[in-house]
C-alpha cells in the first residue's frame, strides 16, 4: 500500500497528525513498514523547521522519515563521494593545503513561470541555499565517514554544517550579494523582469539571485573560501561544483600564462567530470596551453536508466537513508540561512 499526496507545505503537519490518528503510521504486521517521504521545504525558518520536527516525530519514529532533496538523487552528486573515497589519487589534495577555493553554481535560464505566487513567499534563499546548496557543499566537504551507511554519512555532513561560520551583518555586508532579474531576452523572445511577472508584487525585495562566500572552520578547510550561487533568468542552465587548486609552490613557468588546475563536476544538464591542467602546445618554443580531460556520463554508462526521484524512492522501500535528510541536519541548514533572511 502506497499513497502520494501532492500539497502546500503548510497543510504537512495536519496531514501527519491526521495520518497518526488513524493508525496508519504503524506497521500492519510483524514484517510490514511504514515509512514517510516529506518533499522540501521542509519549514521556512528555523523555528518552523524545529515545530515540523516535533510534530513528525510526534508520530513517526526518526528512522521511520525519509526528507527528500532529488539532488542527492543525481548519480554524479552521488559520484562526489565514490570520486574521494573510492580512488587513492584525489583525497590527499582535498584539503586547505592543494585547494584554493571552491565554487559551487546552480543556475537556471528560466524565470518563475506561472509560479510567482509561490515564489514570493519563498526566494532564492530557502528555495536554494537552504536544500540544494548547503547539500553539495557538506558533500564537498565532507569528512571520510567510518562506514558508507546513513548514519555515519549524516553525522559526517552535520560536522560540516555545524563547521560552517555563522553570518552576522558585518559578514553580510561583505559576504551575500542579493538580487532580481530584470526584463531582457531570451533568443528573440522578450522576458519580463521579476517584479512583472504574474503574482509577484510590483515592490518585491524577494531575492531570485543569491551569492554567498563561505568559510569552514575546521583543520581541513580553514581559509578556503567557498562561492555559492544560485539565480534564475542566467545566462545557462548549468549546476556545477568547481574545485580550484593552488598553483605550484614554485612557478618555473610563470611567465607561461598557466591558469590554475580546476576540476569540475558538472551535475545538469549534462552530467559528468573534468580536470583541466597545462601542457606544452607542439612546436620548438616552450608554449604552454591549457588542456581538459572529460568524463561523460553518457558516453561512459549510456543514457541513465531512471531519474533522481526515483533512485530516492528506491532507496526508500529498501529502507536506505543515506541520501535523505535528517532532522538535525535541516535544523543546522537553517540556522545558517535565518540570520540572512532576518536582515
């Protein structure tokens, strides 16, 4: 028995109450399970994050609740951690020693659609940062979990989170771009800007575009900045994770133009990895060009065989939580995210 129920975020709690008074939140018998998948947001603010927490729990056991974020669904966000822990020749450089900076990007070409009612209440901010954003970068930064199962998985990226500096307003004045997109073209076809669009009120401060540097306080990350982007109406549909690495500690060819090595996850649209370094261009003077290698996940493996959502779903009737959410970890991603939209 399955049922799906497609609602506003804020009818969640009723219907879980609701679930747990007609006993449907307990197993049938001795060898069946429940188990609910909540669809995000999950809460707006911390404070409403932590009352949907209670009462959840209030009715279904921890292990019992599945939060979803279909990012996490993606075989090469999923790749992130088989690309650390599963070869020998990444994870000595992934530290404050090798890595420069980190920039994390997930943009969209198109705007709020039909959806500017919804929008409005919602923002770049809790739409973004909050679920999708702060999920690639505790994958990032993650530290190597002492076994490949949900709980240590989640304990290792709740350290990151919890490792992440707290915004205050003078970080904020240096550290967080907002803003809107405005009218323009998209090919030849004129877009309205944000504050035109249907729903949307014709003075919103309602952020479409967010930018964010981030700083981790830990022994592996301290004084590497972390870049966080996420905007709609960009110039590509593109999510990618960029990690950019020192140069070498002594440039005999810094009169060459090197660029720095960068090695890219690109995880929409087109799924795959690259690294790029430089080498010598052919010819008898000492020219140096800067070259990639690719990996594609569809010239690799073909096309994939089902989406995000349902590699989740999947997970969940196998009564795997390792690419779900638990509650202190949404917890954590609030707290980050409130002092900002509080200012």
């Amino acid at each position: 028995f399955r049922s799906y129920l497609s609602t506003p975020p804020e009818v969640y709690e009723d219907i879980i109450e609701q679930i747990g008074k007609a006993g449907l939140n307990k197993p049938a018998t001795p060898n069946s399970w429940v188990r609910i998948i909540i669809e995000k947001p999950f809460g707006r603010d911390l404070a409403s994050a932590k009352e949907l927490n209670q009462k959840v729990l209030q009715v279904f056991e921890e292990k019992q609740i599945y939060r979803i974020d279909h990012y996490l669904g993606k075989d090469t966000v999923q790749n992130l951690l088989v690309l650390r822990f599963g070869n020998g020749i990444f994870e000595p450089l992934w530290n404050r020693n090798y890595v420069d900076h980190v920039q994390i990007t997930a943009g969209e070409t198109l705007g709020v659609e039909r959806r500017g009612g919804f929008y409005e209440t919602t923002g770049a901010l809790r739409d973004m940062i909050q679920s999708h954003v702060l999920q690639l970068t505790s994958l990032v930064a993650v530290e190597p979990p002492a076994a490949f199962d949900a709980n240590s998985v989640r304990n290792e990226k709740l350290k990151v989170l919890q490792s992440i500096r707290p915004f205050n307003i003078d970080m904020m004045a240096q550290s967080v771009v907002r803003g809107q997109y405005g009218a323009g073209k998209i090919g030849d076809k004129d877009v309205p800007g944000y504050r035109h669009e249907q729903g949307v009120a014709a003075n919103s401060h309602t952020e479409t575009f967010v930018a964010a540097k981030v700083l981790i306080d830990n022994w592996r990350w301290a004084g590497v900045p972390f870049y966080l982007r996420t905007g709609k109406r960009l110039a590509k549909r593109s999510t990618e994770i960029v990690i950019e690495f020192r140069n070498a500690p002594h440039m005999v060819f810094r009169d060459k133009g090197i660029e720095p090595n960068r090695l890219i996850l690109n995880i929409q649209p087109d799924e795959g990895i690259s690294i790029s370094f430089g080498a010598k261009r052919p010819g008898t003077e000492m020219n140096i060009g800067n070259v990639t290698m690719k990996f594609s996940y569809q010239e690799g493996f073909g096309e994939p065989t089902r989406s995000a959502y349902a590699t989740l779903v999947n997970d969940c009737l196998r009564g795997d939580a390792t690419l779900f959410d638990r509650g202190d970890n949404v917890e954590a991603a609030w707290s980050l995210v409130d002092p900002i939209l509080e200012v």
